[in-house]
C-alpha cells in the first residue's frame, strides 16, 4: 500500500499537494553505511573514468595540468558530498531529491528537475550497459565488437538487472556491494601496475609536453569531464529513507564512498601519466586498455575489459536502486500516477517503477551515439540541477529545520558550499557558450515537463473533488 490519502477523511479538499508528512514513505531502513558507501562508488565510478581522462588532457595539455583538473575535481566534488551529506542528515527522505527541492522551492521546480532526470538517467545508464558490452565482448571473441551484438548484451544487462531488484532492495544492495568491492580491486590494481612496474623509454606517448599555452577556457572545459566523472553521489539523497540512522549513517556512507573514488582517480590518472605522458592520454580514448597492454601484456586488455563491464554493471545497478524511490516521491505528490509509487511490502521493491525505468533505459538506446557529446548533455541539465539542490542547505540552515542531536553539519559554512553552487554554474554556461545546441536539448527536455505537471495537478484536483 502506498497511498498517502488512506486515512485522510477530514484532510481538505482544497489542498493540492500533499505535505511532506502526510506522504511518509512506506520504506524500512536496511541498508548499512557500507551499503551507501558502496552505492556512492558505483554511482560515480561508471564508464568515464575509462573515457574521460583523454578529453581532459586534450583540454589541459600537459601533465602537470591534467592532474591538476583531476585534484580540483576531486576536492569541489568532495565538498559537493558533504553539502547533499548534511541536506540528507536534516531531510532524509525516499526520493529526497525530489522531497527536498520541493520543500525548500516549490514542487513544479522540484518536478521539472527530476523529470529530466527521469528521462535522462535512464539513457544514460543504457548507454553505459551497451559500452560495458561492447568491453565484454572485445574479451570474449578476443577483438572489438559491437553493433547490435553489443545492443542485445547492454539491454540484456539492464533487464537482467532490473529484474534482480524486483527481488527486494537487500539482493540490490548485495549485488552492489559486490560490484562495487570488484570494481576497486580492479581499478586499483591496475593503478598500482602504472604506478609500480618498469616501462620502458621506447614506449609511445611517453613524452611530456612543456605548460606553456595555458587558458582558463581550457580548464574549464576540462573540468566539465572531470566533473562528469565525479558525478552521481548526490544521488544516494534518495535512499536516504533506506539508511539505517540515517542521520549519521547517510553523511558516514557518502563521504566514505568519494574518499574511495578520489583515492582511486587520482591513482589511475597518475598511471596514466606515468606510462603513457599527456600526449599518450590526449591521443587514447580507451587510455585504461592502453595503459593496460604497455605494462601487463596482452592479458593486460583483457584485465581491462574485465574492469570496465564490471564497472558499468555496477553503475547501472547502482542507478537502478535510486532512481527508482524519486519515482515513489513524486508519485506521492500526485506528480507521477500512483502506480509508479508503489511498494512491495515484503521486498521494499518497486515493481512498476522498474519497468518504467527499464522502459526509459531500453528505448533511447538508438540516440546514444558520441561520447562527447553525450557527456556535454548531460553536464548541462546535471550541473544547473545540483546548483539547485545545494542551494537547499542553504534554506534548511535558515529555517532551523532538522536540528538537534544527531545531525550532522559539513565545515565551512557557508563559504564552501556557496563556492560549489558557483563551480557548477560555471560549468553549465560553459556547456552554454560552447555547445549551445546541446544545452538547449537540455533545456527543451525542461520545459517540456510543463504541461506535464499542471496535468498532473490538475488530475489530482478532479479526483479530490
């Protein structure tokens, strides 16, 4: 049962929306910290990682800039777990995404947010699975393969999962923790082969270019990449009903899960440094196979493709346990049909909301095509939308609400997460200037969910009256 007018007879006709306690989620805490940590890292750890670091030398040019752009990634992308960390602490809802920004702004900002997300997560995640694919393949035949031999294995991968949730959040949750702990022994293995091995001065690419030609533009643009990479931990504010204590549990899992990814990242990009040089990455879209075959052999690739289906079952598993629950909270707010909102109450699974997250995943498929431009896509509506979110601590903190024991505040108030709140603007008019047509999709998409939501509410008043 997931209706939240049960019970509601002398609840006014007038009101349009539910309040927040009136739409209490029927979710029981079962997941851990480490649970939450191991979700933080399949959500950022997903395939860019694996094709990022070649735009973002490309963009810097050199060595020392390129991990460069990687630590200020890191660091901003950290502040930005502490600010959702403190806004789950104070607000911890299922499908707090959705919750907060409603509370703080209004529901038809709150809507529009994540129905670009509703449509924009799950073609990213499908896009994902069929690259995942494509590795799994190379391994299995022994050479490249894609085509629709990757399409069928990538779909198969996402139903396969989706039906592996309707189990129940827990075998979700096992699943995850099992992927996401592959996914770091493997990373970080092949971290520590760069870092570690000899290489050899005849290798190609090994030559480092000077600083000189430096611009601002260009480390901006690098860190629209960076920053996808880093990208997907402010997600986990979804399960934030799911956690166990979630008021110190939530923080504790979202900062240990990004010290995990930042360790890792830096760690693999100094490898790819250190065998290949900035040129050697700038010139390898698939720079982790590369650096892969220089130091470990011809197993070295397979090690690699290995990594990367992993990586990306992760990430789709990982997307699949959240998005999900912001399904269950507008459906709450009578944004979505009912039917999206409801919830086994034995497995804690959402069986109509994973078909339709599998239907928004499946059927894109065919309009994912380069990387690039992907990547700029998605930056834009993601980057505006985080704006957005951490704008709400700032209103939480003004309103006193969720003080008291057991909250947990982030250090340095306010200047830290303002800082972050601009790093991502900054981002987004970059994606606008230098890319206009991509950022204007983003915003199509947008206003598209206009007349969806005043539908919506409209229906809603019909069957309330």
């Amino acid at each position: 049962m997931t209706s939240s007018t049960a019970g509601c007879r002398g609840c006014s006709k007038k009101r349009s929306v539910p309040t927040a306690e009136e739409a209490r989620p029927p979710i029981q805490p079962r997941l851990t910290p480490f649970d939450t940590a191991m979700v933080v890292v399949s959500l950022v750890i997903g395939i860019g990682i694996f094709r990022t670091p070649a735009l973002v030398a490309g963009a810097t040019g050199s060595a020392g800039r390129f991990l460069t752009a990687w630590i200020i990634g890191g660091l901003a992308s950290l502040t930005g777990a502490l600010v959702f960390a403190e806004i789950g602490s104070r607000y911890p809802r299922a499908g707090g995404f959705y919750k907060v920004v409603a509370h703080c702004w209004n529901p038809m900002t709150a809507f529009l947010l994540n129905w670009a997300q509703v449509l924009m997560q799950g073609a990213g995640a499908a896009g994902v699975a069929v690259i995942g694919a494509e590795y799994l393949l190379r391994l299995a035949r022994g050479g490249a393969s894609g085509g629709r031999a990757a399409f069928l294995v990538g779909a198969a991968m996402v139903a396969g999962l989706c039906a592996l949730n309707a189990l129940g959040i827990r075998a979700g949750a096992r699943a995850q923790n099992f992927l996401s702990l592959a996914k770091i022994a493997l990373i970080a293995g092949l971290a520590l082969a760069g870092l570690l091995l000899p290489v050899s001065a005849s290798r190609p690419g090994m030559t480092m270019p000077s600083d000189a030609g430096d611009s601002s533009a260009g480390m901006l643009a690098a860190l629209v990449a960076v920053f996808y990479a880093y990208g997907g931990y402010q997600n986990t504010v979804n399960l934030a009903a799911d956690v166990r204590d979630a008021r110190r549990g939530l923080p504790l899992g979202i900062c240990a899960g990004m010290g995990i990814v930042i360790a890792l990242y830096l760690a693999i990009n100094a490898a790819y440094v250190r065998v290949l040089g900035a040129a050697g990455v700038t010139a390898s879209p698939l720079v982790a196979a590369d650096l892969a075959r220089a130091v470990l052999g011809r197993w070295g690739e397979a090690f690699v493709s290995m990594a990367i289906f992993l990586s990306a079952a992760g990430f789709v598993n990982a997307t699949i346990l959240h998005v999900p629950r912001g399904y269950l909270a507008m459906a709450q707010d009578r944004l979505l049909p009912g039917v999206l909102g409801r919830v086994d109450e034995r497995t804690q699974a959402q069986p109509a909301g994973l078909i339709f997250f599998a239907a928004t995943a499946l059927l894109p498929l065919f309009l994912l095509r380069a990387f690039d431009q992907l990547l700029a896509y998605v930056m834009f509506t993601d980057a505006l939308s985080l704006a957005v979110l951490a704008s709400c601590l700032f209103i939480l903190r003004r309103r006193g609400e969720g003080s008291g024991a057991g909250v947990w505040s982030m250090p340095g108030y306010p200047w830290l997460p303002a800082a972050f709140v601009l790093i991502l603007l900054g981002l987004a008019a970059d994606v606008l200037f230098r890319q206009t047509r991509l950022a204007l999709g983003g915003i199509a998409i947008v206003v598209a969910g206009v007349p969806l939501y005043f539908l919506m509410r409209r229906s809603w008043r019909d069957a309330a009256s």
